[in-house]
C-alpha cells in the first residue's frame, strides 16, 4: 500500500506492505541505520523512534501505522545547520555512551521526556528511560547527560 | 610525574558518530547482493544424528545453497582452550541449540522455510544437566574423553594443620547463577570473498586475531585467505570472545560467489552464545580468636555446558582467587569444570572471579561477625600488603592497593551505617536496612600463560601519525585510551592520532579484549611503539637543529633544543624537513607480562604480573513482604595503578555495579527455558542507584603510567556486597545467587515458622 509520512521533517511516500515492521522500512527501505533492533519484541527499546513527538518501539509498529504521521530518528533530530542537538552535545559532554547501541534511542527516549518536563529530578529521569535498556553504562551518566540536557536546553530557552 | 593527555578526561574516540546514528554496526553495513544464512539446530539436548534429509529444503524457492558438516573444508572443530566444538554438528549434539545446517537464502522468509522444509532424526540420548550427577561413573558420557573437563588443584601450607590451629573453623556451601550476557546488540555480521579470493568477515567481535586463528582452521587455508575486520561492537562482555556467526560466514562466503550476511536474533543469541559458568562452592575458613586468618578450603564445581570454551580459565581463575585478597597461609582448593547437557558456559565478566567472591566474603563477613570485629577492620587485619605471599606462592612486590581502598570506603560505611539505622527508625513496618561490605582482587592478562599485546605507530611524510592495534574496542574505551597514551609518550595533542584498530590484515596481534588486560598489556605495547617514535623523532629534530639528540626537547606536538624554545618547530616541521615522500617513521612496541604456568599438581607459580584490588561498600533495602531487595547506594574504590582516562574508569565502575545488581538479585537463565528479554530481565536506570566511584591510583612499575585493569574488577564485589548487606539488615545469611523475590520471602516465611514454634 502506498503510505505517506513526514520523515526527519521532509515528505516521504512509498509502497510498501501494510505489515512491514516499521524498524525494516527506516533501516532497509529508506537506509536509516541510526534506528537499531535489539530485540525485535519490544523489550529493549534500542529502536525507539519519536512518532508524533511520542517515544514509539519501530520494532512492534508497522508501516501502515505511519500513515499521515511525522516521525524523527536519531538522524533527523539536529537542526540543520547544527551538527549535534544539545542533547547529543550533553551524551558526548557527560561520556554517557560506551558501546552505543542503546544511544539512539536514549537520546530520542530523553527528547520526549524534557519536552513534556524541562528539569526531570534524576528520579524522574530514571523512571522515564527505564524502558531503554543499557548494559554498559549503568545508567549514571546518562542520567548525567539528562540533567545536562536539561540545562543546556533551559539556557538556551528551548524545549527538547 | 605531570602527564598533559593521560589522567585527562578527553572525549571519547568514536562518540560523535555514536550519538549521531551514523556508527555502523555489523547490522549497519550495506552488502548489496548478499544472501541471508540461518542455522538449524538442535531440538533435543543429546542425540545421536541419524540422517539429515535436505532434499525438500534445498527445492524452497530462493534458497541457494544447503551446506552441512561434510562442507567444511578443514576441521570442523574449535574452541578457544580445548578445541571441542564443531561449526556443524554431523554425529552427535550436546545441548538443545547445537548446529546442525547451514542455509543461504536470497531473504529471511526462504531461509525459514528451508529450515521449516529440513528432516533431521535424532536418537535421542539420556541427557546430564547437573555438573555432580554428570561426574557419577553412570552418567552419559557427554564427550569421549568423560566428562570431566579439567580440574585444578592449589595446595599451599598444610590446611588441615591450619584448621586445627584455627579458634573458629566456618563451612558453608554457595551457590551462583547461570548468566546471560545480555549485550544489547546480538551477533552480527557479514562476509564475502575479495578479488584475490581472501574471505573477508566483518563481524562483532572481542577477539578478531583468535577469531582469524580459528577460521584459517575451519576453512583449512593459509592465513593470508582471511582477513577479519571487526565492526562496532555492541557490547561482548566475554560473550563475543568465543566465534558465533563466524564459522557460518566464512563457509558460506568461501563456497559461494555471493556477500552473505547473518544476524541473531535475540533468541538465537541466548539460545546459542556461552553463558557465565554456575558454581557450587564449599568453602571451609579458619581463623584465631585475634582475627587472623589461618586455612581456607575450597571444593569448586563449574558447570561448564556442553563445550569447553573458556571452562578451563574459569576453573582456574576461580581456584587461584579463591582467598581473596587476603594473606592465608595454608590453602588448599579443588576446582572441576564439568561438562553437561547444558548451554555451554564460557567467558563472561571476570571468570570466575565474581562467583568465588560470594563464597570467599560471605566467609570473611561471618568469621568477622562471630569474632566480633567490624567487616571493614576483620579485612584490613588480613588484607594482602607489599611482600605478602598469594595462594599459588607469588610474592606481590607492587601495586598493591587493597587496604588504600578499604581505608578510603571507611567513612562510608560509617556513613551509611548511621543512614540505615535513621531509615529503620523513621522507615514503613516490614522494610529493613543494612550496609555490607566486599573486597576483591583480580589478576589482569590470562592466567599462567604468556599473552603479549603488540602494536605500531607509524608517522609519513606529511606528518600524519597512525596507531595500529589489534586491540577491539567492545564500547569498553580501549581506543581512547591507547590513543591517550600515545599521544602522551609522543608528546602530542591527543586529536592528533590516528587510529586504525582491529583488522587482521591492518594489525597485529593486540590478544583479546578480556581479562581487564587492553589498558594494562596493549597500552604497555603502545607505550613502548611510542617510545620508539618519539627516540627517531628526536634523532631527526636534533639533526634539523644541529643539536645532539640528548639536548632536543619534545613537548605539546613541538620540538626545540634546550632552553631555545622560541624556536620550536612543530612535528610536521620536522617532517617536512626531514623525511621524502614515502618515507615514513616507524614504531614497534610489544608487552608480554611474565607469568609462569602453574604446577599441575600445587597450582605453584605466577599466573599475573599484576591484580586489580577494590573495595566496596552498598546500602540496601529489604521488603520482607514482597521479597524484594533494593540497593539504595553503593561506593566503590578501587586501584586501577593509573586512570589513564578517570570518565572511562568510572563508566566501567557504573558499568559493574549495575551488572553486578542484576547478578546479586535477579538475572538467572534457565537452560531450554529462557529465551527473551521478557523473562531474563536485566537492570533498568531504576534498579541501579547512584554510585560513588572513588580511583585509587598505587601504580604498577610494569604498567603503562603505572596503569593496571578495571573492567572486570568493577563488577566483582557488588554480588557479595549485597548478600552481606542483607545480612546486615535481616540476620540471614543468603549463601545462594540471585536473592531474587522467592528466596527472601522463603527466608520470611521460615523465620515466621520458627517463630510460630517458639
Ligand atoms: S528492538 Fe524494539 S524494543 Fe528491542
Ligand atoms: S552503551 Fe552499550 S548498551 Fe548502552
């Protein structure tokens, strides 16, 4: 079927099949390999994409569900003309990534959270990644980045 | 000594592209053209295979090609110890899981069917999946050979004079959990034959040089026909040491004129990948009344699975750690890795050394409590020190930073001694609080076998500087911090270095990313390569200055003679001045640690020039109604020698406690049972509390900077450390990992029975 939607904020409009999960049309489809499959069940969210602005598993949605929608993966979260979004700046800052196949989706995971709560407390930070799995950092410096994030966007009078 | 790149806190190599989507992971790699591989394995846990029928899979539409074991060209066997493992099984399986067929598809769905389409008989065999049954005279043998894997022996002193010379004598049995690595990206990678028809195999991996090794072995072709070049890593843990898709790779890609590409899915990854090794210790510890320690004896079983993999590093590791970092004078320790019917059990995290840490703590925590001595003055009244004598008779003339981390967690544990005992009077009815304690040691580098590192750098005629190194770089920090200490040997911005890492036609052999050994012998090998360059560097800026060599100051990229800094010529001055185009400087450096190997029958030698020490001290929380444990905080000290870089230092830190609470608590995999995320749960950002990392730097002479290892060692002591807290908090001693959910409220409900009678 053919399925229109916002991509990164530019139209796209492919065939595809109605079922196709939505992690394979980004990655195979239209080569965005920055969205990553770790579990394929919805139990990690490595392949968390923003839908709408909300944190959506790419791994259990399928294309027809994109129909209509605006939807951003980690390679269309800077502005352009910046090279990193401040969230990506405060990763890099705090050293929040070891091997960095959870970051994606924890940076996009971490854009919905100070949209809807500019200054989370490291409380709230943890509950709001807690369906992002990472098992190399124990978390703390990406807690670290969150907060840094945090502050960075505020200075800045953005919201994530 | 003042160092400008190494201690410094600099970005790490490779972050900008990780933040960004564009790292690529062997998942990422586009191959046009490439078929799809995937493995059918066995049903049943062991069996005779009676006939592979493939004819009807081979007629699936887009499947290309079948192979099985007759395929394999060379020997169809590997492992990273004891070779025991086939790529194909064609006789007989071991676990459920064991691979039988290989099929190259043109997509996912053809290669399903096709394995859908196979007919395989098995005749089932009776199977063993408890490693002491699987010792009985009348169990299946599992391998020819029995199944007794190996067996390690340590005898120092006279044990059993030591016990009677003992005022208190503890003897308990522990028990550890089966583990799942759990690395967030599964086995991946893809493969295809170059033009002068090398197997090139683009793979996630730890250990690309043993992974070459093993594949030239299976394909029965000279080393050159391979290359392997390892992607971005996801995580390996251990797990990526042994070859996974590899084998399937390389087979696929040396029959057919075709890429080919496999991945696990995150069932495979479980069902297929080595596991951490379960271990039933008895432990038996004596002291004096006056808190010295006098004889510890240990009876070690790990069950190491089907296969060997690293079974008998892990039986070894456990067996010469077994004290802990404690003077014992009188030890003698009995370690079997035993085969079973069972996921095979492998490297993971320590081997070894985390599961032996439970047995040797909870001991020392309840020697102390029955002498009356505080955990923290018990361990310092034992701690190793300069000149103490290891289990296996090793002398430690250095590094020895044991009792600098017990002193540094002190007033922590002061602290949160203080912090429970407000919490319990202020907290809700059926929680209770407690701190425990935990120390460790940890050699860094194989045990008792040489296992050098080597490296080049390498400066060209425009003054590019290029370090090589085989070493991978598995999310740990190993490229940075290479690049770090040759930036700082070469007196160079660390921006400045180029790195080309992990490819075995590009590199040689760094040893693989385990055993906490990349800072340690690979950032000794880049040091020396370094020292090299800098030695010719000098030679050449002296000659452009008309100075001699010893009177040439090199410093921040620039070169000057003595007191003449103004004027200082850059590094690509000199080079320009000094070299012609092709010419380039070169730079080799090579680390071996010394080691001896043990003696079979005493377990006598050295088996690491050097150990990590940590410290650790962790409050937790118990809900003795749901059974749920907590950890609140949790302060970990621990010498690494020198924190080449302290960020990674304290990442590994983070890293390990938070493994180490999913270790403690509740990770547990059931062999033939746990298949997903679903059901095998790992820490989230909720489980893990706010850590406290504290760097204690007691430097290592043979070290790069005087650094040592801590990627392991950060793990080690938290298991322990929370059963000791529980302790604290409810009286009991839980002598078995995870104290998950069932086990505390066990516990609850025998401690109500008990008090029901009285
Ligand atoms: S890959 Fe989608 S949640 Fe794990
Ligand atoms: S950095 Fe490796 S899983 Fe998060």
């Amino acid at each position: 079927m053919k399925i229109s939607f916002t991509l990164n904020g530019k139209p796209v409009s492919c065939d595809l099949p109605s079922n196709r999960r939505v992690v394979d049309v980004l990655r195979e489809d239209l080569g965005l390999m920055g969205t990553k499959e770790a579990c394929g069940t919805g139990e990690c969210g490595a392949c968390t994409i923003l839908v709408d602005g909300i944190p959506r598993l790419s791994c259990l949605m399928l294309a027809a569900q994109l129909e209509g929608r605006d939807v951003t993966t980690i390679e269309g979260l800077s502005k352009s003309g910046e090279t990193l979004h401040p969230i990506q700046q405060a990763f890099v800052e705090a050293g929040a990534v070891q091997c960095g196949f959870c970051t994606p989706g924890m940076v996009l995971a971490t854009t919905h959270l100070l949209s809807e709560n500019p200054r989370p407390t490291r409380e709230e930070i943890r509950e709001a990644l807690s369906g992002n799995i990472c098992r190399c950092t124990g978390y703390q410096k990406i807690v670290d980045a969150v907060e840094l994030a945090a502050e960075k966007l505020t200075e800045k009078g953005e919201t994530a | 000594m003042i160092t400008k790149v190494v201690g410094k806190r600099v970005e790490r190599v490779g972050i900008l592209d990780k933040v960004t989507g564009k790292a690529k992971y062997g998942a990422d790699l586009e191959i046009p053209n490439a078929l799809i591989l995937k493995v059918y394995r066995s049903p049943v846990p062991h069996g005779i295979v009676r006939k592979i029928d493939t004819s009807e899979a081979a007629g699936v539409d887009g499947v290309v090609r079948i192979f099985t074991a007759k395929d394999i060209p060379g020997e169809n066997l590997y492992g990273i110890i004891n070779k025991d493992q086939p790529v194909l099984t064609g006789e007989k399986v071991r676990f459920e899981g064991d691979p039988i067929v290989l099929v190259a598809a043109e997509d996912e769905e053809s290669a399903d069917r096709a394995l859908a389409a196979l007919r395989v008989e098995i005749d089932e065999l009776p199977a063993v999946f408890d490693p002491n049954e699987a010792l009985k005279p009348e169990a299946p043998s599992i391998h020819e050979k029995g199944n007794l894997l190996f067996e390690r022996k340590i005898v120092k002193g006279d044990v059993e004079k030591g016990f009677t010379a003992s005022d208190i004598v503890i003897e308990e049995t522990y028990e550890t959990n089966m583990l799942e690595h759990a690395y967030i990206e599964p086995e991946v990678g893809v493969a295809y034959r170059d033009e002068d028809g090398c197997v090139v195999v683009l793979v996630t991996t730890q250990n690309p040089h043993s992974d070459h090794a093993q594949l030239v072995s299976i394909l029965g072709v000279e080393p050159e026909k391979v290359r392997v070049i390892q992607t971005e890593t996801g995580g390996g843990f251990g797990g990526k040491l042994d070859i996974s898709v590899q084998p399937f790779l390389a087979l696929a890609a040396y029959h057919l004129d075709r890429p080919v590409r496999m991945v696990y899915s995150r069932e495979e990854s479980f069902q297929a990948t080595a596991k951490r090794h379960p271990l039933k210790i008895r432990m038996k510890t004596g002291a004096t009344r006056d808190g010295k320690l006098t004889a510890m004896k240990a009876e070690i079983i790990a069950d190491t699975g089907a296969y060997g993999s690293y079974g008998i590093a892990v039986a070894t590791r456990a067996a010469v750690h077994a004290t802990g970092p404690y003077e014992v004078p009188n030890v003698y320790v009995e370690s079997k890795a035993v085969y079973t019917n069972n996921n095979w059990s492998g490297a993971m995290r320590g081997f070894g050394v985390p599961q032996i840490a439970v047995a040797h703590e909870s001991q020392m925590d309840k020697l102390a409590e029955s002498l009356g001595f505080d955990p923290i003055t018990f361990r310092m009244m034992n701690a190793f020190t300069t000149g103490s004598v290891t289990p296996t008779g090793q002398t430690l003339n250095a590094s020895v930073g044991i009792r600098e981390t017990l002193k540094k967690i002190r007033p922590y544990y002061e602290q949160l001694l203080r912090e429970a005992d407000a919490t319990q009077l202020s907290g809700l009815t059926g929680m209770k609080y407690g701190v425990g304690v935990a120390s460790m040691w940890y050699g860094i580098g194989n045990t008792g076998h040489p296992n050098p590192s080597s490296a080049q750098i390498e400066v060209d005629h425009e003054g590019n500087v290029t370090l090589f190194t085989g070493a991978a770089d598995i999310g740990q920090g190993s490229d940075t911090v290479l690049v770090q200490i040759a930036a700082e040997t070469l007196g160079l911005p660390f921006d400045k270095i180029h790195l080309v890492r992990a490819d075995t036609t590009l590199t040689t052999d760094a040893g693989a990313t385990s055993a906490s050994r990349q800072t340690y012998i690979s950032g000794r090998a880049v040091y020396e390569a370094a020292l090299e360059v800098r030695k010719q560097l000098v030679e050449r800026a002296a000659k452009v200055f008309k100075v001699p060599a010893n009177l040439m100051v090199c410093e921040g990229g620039f070169f000057f003679p003595q007191y003449r800094e103004f004027q200082k010529l850059s590094l690509t001055d000199i080079i320009r001045r000094s070299l012609v185009p092709g010419e380039v400087i070169r730079g080799e450096g090579y680390f071996n640690p010394e080691t001896t190997s043990l003696d079979p029958e005493t377990g006598q030698g050295v088996p690491y020039t050097t150990y990590a020490f940590a410290s650790q001290v962790s409050l937790v929380e118990v809900d003795l109604v749901t059974g749920q444990v907590g950890v609140v905080k949790t302060i970990s000290a621990h010498d690494v020698g020198k924190a080449v870089n302290p960020a990674n230092v304290e990442g590994q830190i983070f890293s390990g406690v938070a493994m180490g609470i999913g270790m403690g608590l509740f990770e547990q995999f059931y062999p033939r049972k746990t298949k997903s995320l679903d059901t095998y749960l790992i820490p989230t950002a909720m489980d893990v509390p706010e850590i406290t990392p504290v760097i204690v730097e007691v430097p290592e002479p043979t070290g790069p900077f005087g650094a040592k290892g801590v990627g392991e060692p950060a793990l080690i002591p938290t298991a322990p450390a929370i059963l000791n807290a529980i302790h604290h908090a409810t009286g009991w001693w839980v002598n078995r990992i995870p104290a998950d959910l069932e086990t505390i409220r066990g516990l609850t409900s025998a401690d109500e029975m008990e008090k029901s009678k009285s």
